[in-house]
C-alpha cells in the first residue's frame, strides 16, 4: 500500500510535466536506443543493445514509480490549514537554541523539496520533528552530526 502524499496545486503540475516527459520523450528515446542497437548484430556479444535494454527497465521503472506517487496525491487546501501548529505548507521561522541562529523553512512533500529556497520535505529529520509544534515549542531534531534544538518562533502560510 502505497503512502498518501500532499502537494501544492503548483508541485503536482510539476510531477504530472515530469510524467509526460518521460512517457512521450524518454520513453521513445529509449526504445531508438534499443532498436539501434540492434541493428548492429549478434544480440549475444551487443554491450550497446544490454545498457540500451536495462536503461529502459530503469525508465519504465521510473515511470511506474512516478504514476503510482501521481495515483496516491491530494491537493492541500491552503485555506483550511490550521495556522496554530506546524504542518505541510507551514512556513515555519525557527530559533536554533545553541548558537541563537533564526532560519525560515517551509515545508512541502518531497518531491517538492529545495533547501536552496527554504523548501524542506515533511519527512526530512528537521520536517519530521516540526510537525505538529506551536510557537514557542522546541523540537530536539536527530541529524547526521548529533541533535540540534529548534525553537518554533513563528507559523504562517507560503
């Protein structure tokens, strides 16, 4: 069974270009390669026509995988978002206890996700361990080098 997962009217119109993409591009790139490929020979000794073939397996395997995650999203109504904890969409200002550094993150479904804009995944380590605070909750979040401590200090909508 596959997880139910939340994106933005915008981040679903992104998954469903990337689902075209390689349905109607990729798709017949990959099936060019393999025919190519065979057309040079003894399929038995055919280095070409082997990569060409697992590299449509992996296509089809990405394909599959993104039309399933496609199958199984809702769109968030931003409107009926509670703005009292954190949750998807909630951009999140934060105070980290150790060094008084104050960051803003919003957070989206993963596939959504880019630090160099403020968008963090729901269920990064930090995503995971914001959901559901208040302002002025701390959370004691496990990441790669020990555990920091992040102090919610505002809660709004993107």
């Amino acid at each position: 069974m596959s997880k139910v997962s939340y994106y933005t009217e915008e981040g679903l119109k992104k998954l469903r270009a990337e689902l075209n993409q390689l349905k109607d591009i990729e798709r017949p790139k990959a099936s060019n390669a393999i025919a190519e490929a065979r057309d040079k020979g003894d399929l038995s000794e055919n280095a070409e026509y082997d990569a060409a073939k697992e590299a449509q397996g992996m296509l089809e395997m990405l394909i599959a995988r993104t039309e399933n995650t496609l199958s199984n999203a809702r769109i968030i109504n931003e409107s009926e978002l509670d703005n009292s904890k954190v949750l998807v969409l909630s951009t999140v200002e934060l105070k980290n206890k150790a060094n008084a550094g104050v960051m803003k993150y919003t957070l989206v479904a993963q596939s959504e996700a880019d630090l160099k804009i403020g968008k963090i995944s729901v269920d990064s380590p930090i995503g995971k361990g914001l959901l559901g605070k208040k302002v002025g909750e701390s959370a004691i979040i496990e990441v790669p080098n020990g555990n920091i401590e992040l102090e919610v200090v505002s809660i709004s909508r993107s």
